[in-house]
C-alpha cells in the first residue's frame, strides 16, 4: 500500500489560545512538526492533542531562541492520531510562531 504523506501549515500561531494545526479524519502517523521563530526575541510554544475532549500535552513551554527553530518530532519518531483527533499549538507570544506538520493519511490499520 503506497504512503500518502501530506503536510498542513500554520503561520503567525496565537497566545492565550490554542490554534488547531491538523484535525484527523482518519489514523493518521505525524512524523515531523517543526516550530520557527518570527520574532527577534526567545519564545516559547505548546502543543498538545485533545482527544474526547482531553488534552494530552507533546511539549510545554518550549524554547524556541531568536531565528530558530524547535523539530518536535524527529529521528523516524511518529505521533499517531486516530479520527476526530487535533493537533493544536500556542506561542507565548501571538504572531511570533509559524509550524509545518507533516504525516500520513489514512495509515493501514
């Protein structure tokens, strides 16, 4: 069975809310989200999935210093969401943060 690999992205994240970064609508692998920095100072950034209505946090309060970057998932890591999954992320400060998530749709089951 061939990989469907895809990519959803989000630019300028928000503070004090959680932004959503990729809804499952199947089983989904996430095998790469990356986090850049826009602003000329440090930041930090969450990300979690809330399944059922429960959040289970990834990171929390990550630093990310000026013009760099965070790869959260990464060294052949994977993040397996099941359908009605979401990815979410917030920065601590809003506009500061761009992210790139890439995975596979539809993994067998």
């Amino acid at each position: 069975m061939a990989q469907d690999f895809e990519s959803a992205f989000a630019t300028k994240i928000m503070s004090g809310s959680f932004t959503s970064l990729l809804t499952s609508n199947s089983d989904d692998a996430v095998i790469g989200i990356r986090f850049s920095n826009l602003h000329s100072g440090s930041v930090t950034v969450d990300a979690k999935i809330t399944r059922s209505a429960k959040d289970f946090h990834l990171i929390k309060e990550a630093p990310i210093p000026a013009g760099g970057s965070l790869e959260l998932i990464d060294g052949g890591s994977k993040v397996v969401m099941m359908s009605g999954d979401v990815l979410k992320a917030q920065a601590s400060l809003t506009g500061s943060v761009d992210a790139i998530v890439s995975y596979i749709d539809t993994i067998s089951e």
